[in-house]
C-alpha cells in the first residue's frame, strides 16, 4: 500500500511559477502576519483611545486656548 499525493498544484510552462502557485504560497504567510498584527494593533488603538478618554478635560483645555487638533495631541 504505497501514499501518494492527493493534489498537485498547476504549474504553468516549465520553469515559471504559476500565478495559482504563487497564491497558495502566499495564503498562509498573509494570514500568519494578519495574525501576528492585528492584536498589536488592537492594544495600540485601545491604548490611544483610553488616554483620549483619561485626559479629556486636558484636550478641551487645550481647544480652547487656540490649540489645533494636531497640536493639542502631542501634550
């Protein structure tokens, strides 16, 4: 009783890599860093929303001294 494969990829002419190959490749590894980041990228958000939250009463302070958007959030 011998294992064979039980699917083979399509490969285009000899020596080029297939558009389908080059896909299945790149499956496993986009999923793997959408993985990796996105929980980064959730504590991060969390993070920046909850010191918004935490320091409103500075933020509004800093309004309406004439402070812009941009410069009222790097304090």
């Amino acid at each position: 009783m011998s294992v064979g494969a039980f699917w083979t990829p399509a490969v285009g002419a000899p020596g080029i890599i297939s558009l389908l190959t080059i896909i299945i490749c790149l499956v496993p590894i986009v999923g793997m860093f959408c993985g990796v980041t996105i929980p980064g990228i959730v504590v991060a958000v969390s993070y920046i929303l909850k010191e918004f939250q935490e320091s409103k009463d500075k933020f509004e302070i800093y309004l309406a001294l004439g402070a812009t958007d941009l410069s009222q959030s790097k304090h």
